[in-house]
C-alpha cells in the first residue's frame, strides 16, 4: 500500500439532529442570518449557518478542546 500524504477521509454522512429553541434565539438567529447576507452578499438560510457556527464555537473553546484531548488521550 503506498504512504500518501493525504489520510483517509473522515466520515462525512450527514446526521440529521432536530432541537427546539426559544422564540429568542430564534430571532437571534434570523438576525445573525441578515447581518451574514449584508456582510457577504449572500442569502444562507439560518439552518445552513448553524452546522458552522456550532463548529466555530466548539473550535474555540479552550476548555472543550483540552478536555476532550485529554479524554482521548486515555487508554
């Protein structure tokens, strides 16, 4: 088998994951999605941001990331 630079790829099935929120965040929601548009110039609907923003958030906290290496990291 030849060592390629680039590994596997990971898993990328989407999941389908249903939640509700509050009348608030939902509006919050839809303002973050306006501001986006004016911002890029383009139309994302708020269930589109979403997966991003999570990621965005989980990739910056400190906390989550330590814990989870250090979770990861036990035999």
């Amino acid at each position: 088998m030849p060592d390629l630079k680039l590994g596997r790829l990971p898993d990328r099935t989407p999941i389908k994951l249903a939640i509700t929120i509050t009348p608030d965040l939902q509006a919050a929601l839809q303002a973050y999605a306006s501001i986006y548009a004016q911002a890029y110039g383009v139309e994302e609907p708020v269930a589109e941001l979403i997966p991003a923003m999570l990621t965005a958030f989980l990739e910056s906290d400190r906390g989550f990331l330590r814990a989870r290496d250090a979770q990861r990291s036990k035999p």
